[in-house]
C-alpha cells in the first residue's frame, strides 16, 4: 500500500506542475498532505513535515543570503565586464550563445555549489538571452545539463556520499569515472549546439522581418567578405529584438550600412556586428538587471568587490565554515562598504525581496514532501519493493541496475535518502552475485544529471527563479536529455571498466 501511495502521489505531484494545474509550491504542499492522510499518518503529520524543515533552514538561510550577495554584485557592476567579453565572443548568433552558456555553467560549476553556478550563470546570460529574445527555458536547460553532470565531483557532495555510505576512499570511486565525466559533458556541448541550432530556426521563423532568409545569423552582420552586412527582410516596423541590434531610422524606417547594394528603403533591416554591440552597451542593456545607467553601480569598488567575491568562493571551496555563514558575513560586508547609508541598505535589501520569496518558499514548502515520504515510510518501502522485484539472474547486474535505477530514484528522493537508505540495501544484495562495492558506488551517482533537476534540489528552484521560468516547462525540455547524458555515463563506465559486471 505505502509503495502504490509513494508512486502514486509522486505522478500526481509531476502531473500537475507539468501541465501548470499547480504552482510547484502548493503541490508541493497539498499534494504529500493529501497522500499523507491517506497513508494514515494523521495528525503526526504535523511533526513529520517540521522534522524535515529543521533539516532545510540551514539550506534557506543559504539560498537567501547567496541571493543578497549575488544580488548585491550584479547590481554593483562585478559582472558587467564578464557580460560585455561574452557579447563580443558570442555576438548575436543563438547557436553560439547557448553553446557558451554551457561552457560558462561547467566552469562555475567548479567550484562544486549549484546555487553559486546558477546564479552567475543567470547573472551574465540571462540579459543576452533577453536582448535576442531567445527562450529563457534554453539557458535552465543548458545550464542544468552542465551542473548535473559536473555534479559527480568528489567536492559535489554525492560522490562523498556514496564513498561514506559503503566505506571508501572518494578518489577510488571518483577517479575512474573520469572518462564517463568527460564524455558526459561532450554530450552536453552537443545537447547545447543543437538547441541553439533549434533557436536560430525558431527565431528565423517567427522573426522574418528580423532574420529574413539568413541560415546563419553570423552571415547577417559578416557574410564572409567584411563585417558591416545587410539584410533584406520584407516589411519591418522597427520593433526587432533586443534594442541596439538593429540601426533603425525613425518611424520604423531602416537605415543601411556595409555591402553596396543593399538599398536605403524600409523593410531593410541592418544587422550590426558584435563589437559595435558592445561599444553600444548603454542600448543593448537598457531596463535589464546589467544597465549600465543603473544608479546602484559602483565602478570605484570594483576591486574590492572582486576581491570579496574572490575570498567568498574560496572558502566556500575550502569550506572551512558553514556556507550560510559565508554569505551572511559577504552580504554584511557587501552592503556596509557598498551602501554606508541605512536607508540604501534596506532598499537593497527590499530590493531581492521577490527572488527570495520565492525560492525559500519553495524550500520550505519541499519539506512537506520530504517530511511524508519519509515520515509515513513510504521511501523505505518503495526500495525494498524495488530490491525485491529484481529477478535473481540479473543479480551479475546490480551495478547497471543501481545506475538506471539511481535516474529516478534520486530525482524522487533526497541524495541522502537514496545513498544512505537505499545504496546499502542494494550494495549488500549485490555483494551476493560477485559484484565489488566500488563499482556499485561508481554506478550510483551516474543518475546526477536527472537528480539535479528534482523540485527537491533548492538550486535548481533558485535557477528557475531568477530566470522566470516554469519549472514544468523547464523540465519539458531538460529531464529527457539529462536521462541520456545519466545512461551514457553509465555505459562509458561500464565499457570502461569502471564499472564492473559480477
């Protein structure tokens, strides 16, 4: 009964926030309090949800003031450099820019923090994506995609989880999934490229007065003979995406510049090259959370605040204090130096009041989930039912059958229930049929990629946040791609050797 309740009130919960019936938060709270009842934990249900809240403050309290600094530094000008190098890099190809928002996310990704790689990420991209009306959905994907699988490092947490769970030394699990990490984040490049290939098609369709018949929007502004090309594309009104792409005269008339020929009549629209883009920066940025004009920068302290933001990171690295504390200590200093004044620091403050909402929120509104799935049960008989139903003859199998079953498994529960809880019992059942416990490790965090993108993840509940954009949708678009990129990691793993056959 606690199995066909847990499976049942997880399809429930995925249903609803796919097809946008509920917000995630209050399926996230009406849901498990529904399935709850029903599997008869009654009032106690009360307790379970605060038992499992008490685990998540120290992750509030760190979604929060990661908002504050983050917040603070984007609003100060840090990141504007950054931005203004990728727009030159990048240009105005979508192709281009989705593939670099993918290299820039398995980069930050580094440092093994979702939270700090999502919002740098947003911070620098999502203005770009915005200027070339490209779909936000694009840059949560991409940016998951690269997280979930950078997330096997040792410093990431799972891969510690499982070495702690079955008693190994990290690097033995680690090391050898090196190959399976590398090819993973070929995939992902691959995944990226082609969605900007799908974005530079949609854009052409559903923007001809933009993109006209160009194939590629590189072509637009360098046609292979010089920059400065033109684009002749049937009637414009002047309202092309992303202000200082285009040169337009007044009333929607088109100026012409580059190849001779082009012509000077309307419905010509004049693609301007990366580098001019950046010298305009004022335009290309206007009403974003990077324009220049903006009154909060603070071009004086820009070294300070690198060197802040600098010092932050590595002791999050080192990790020598609780992360909550860093970021409560780095906004105090941020907002002290950058805003002496009380009335600019409350206004700060006020500020990123709607980000925080809603991403502590959702937090707290996960533990509910947690809470039930944990409280009632339900998490413990749903793996030993699993375990149960695997045929022995696929005993010699346990570790392809941990890595496939890590995919949903994971995404369902937290890292801790699934490589504390559940590991073991599949570990020791696999020690039957000849299989080592370090293949079953290895094998486990395989499904990173699918697990990053759970509702259960505060990261990710920040990610879609700070992009506005709907979990449903974004997960319409990245949990296919994370379940081939979680079983070609599996398979690299298998094939070479690293993950082991009894």
């Amino acid at each position: 009964m606690l199995v066909l309740l847990g499976f049942a009130m997880i399809a429930v919960f995925m249903v609803l926030i796919m097809t946008k019936k509920l917000t995630p938060v209050l399926a996230l709270i009406i849901v498990p309090t529904v399935f709850g009842l029903f599997a008869g934990a009654g009032l106690g249900i009360g307790d379970m949800v605060m038992d499992s809240m008490k685990s998540m403050t120290s992750t509030a309290a760190l979604l929060m003031f990661a908002i504050i600094y983050f917040g603070l530094m984007i609003d100060v000008g840090l990141f504007d450099p950054l931005v203004k190098f990728i727009l030159r890099k990048l240009g105005n190809d979508p192709a281009k820019v989705v593939l670099g928002t993918a290299i820039l996310a398995a980069a930050v990704s580094l440092d093994g923090d979702g939270s700090t790689t999502f919002i740098l990420t947003t911070a620098a991209m999502l203005p770009v994506y915005l200027r070339l009306k490209m779909s936000p959905v694009v840059l949560t994907c991409v940016a998951g995609l690269a997280n979930g699988t950078m997330n096997i490092l040792p410093w990431g947490g799972p891969t510690a989880r499982a070495a702690t769970a079955l008693h190994l030394d990290v690097n033995d699990v680690f090391v050898p999934m090196v190959p399976s990490l590398i090819v993973g984040l070929i995939v992902v490049l691959v995944f990226a490229w082609l969605l900007g290939l799908q974005e530079r098609n949609r854009l052409r369709t559903t923007a001809p007065e933009i993109w006209g018949d160009v194939a590629d929007p590189s072509e637009a502004f360098d046609g292979g003979t010089g920059r400065g090309g033109s684009v002749a594309a049937g009637s414009g009104s002047g309202s092309g995406f992303g202000a200082g792409r285009f040169s337009f005269g007044r009333n929607g008339s088109s100026s012409t510049s580059g190849k001779p020929g082009t012509g000077g009549g309307s419905g010509v629209a004049v693609l301007e090259d990366p580098a001019t883009l950046v010298d305009d920066h004022d335009t290309a940025m206007a009403d974003t959370a990077l324009d220049p004009n903006r009154t909060t920068l603070r071009p004086k302290l820009f070294w300070f605040n690198l060197g802040l933001t600098v010092a932050v990171m590595v002791v999050l690295v080192a990790n020598i204090v609780p992360l909550p504390f860093v970021f409560m200590v780095g906004s105090a200093i941020a907002l002290l130096v950058n805003f002496p004044k009380v009335k600019d620091q409350g206004a700060q403050l006020i500020a990123h009041a709607p980000s925080i909402v809603a991403v502590v929120s959702m937090v707290m509104a996960a533990a509910v989930l947690t809470g039930v799935l944990n409280g009632t049960g339900m998490v413990k008989a749903m793996s030993e039912w699993l375990v149960q139903i695997i045929p022995a003859e696929m005993g010699p199998f346990m570790a392809v059958i941990t890595g496939l079953l890590s995919i949903p498994m994971t995404f369902f529960m937290s890292n801790d229930a699934f490589y504390f809880g559940v590991l073991p019992v599949l570990s020791e059942t696999a020690a039957h049929y000849g299989v080592d416990a370090v293949d079953m490790a290895r094998a486990s965090i395989t499904g990173q990629p699918f697990h990053l993108q759970s509702p259960l993840v505060p990261a990710i509940l920040l990610l879609v946040s700070l992009a506005k954009v709907d979990l449903g949708d974004h997960h319409k678009k990245v949990l296919w791609r994370t379940a081939v990129i979680s079983v070609v990691m599996l398979a690299v793993g298998v094939l070479t050797g690293a993950i082991g056959i009894g």
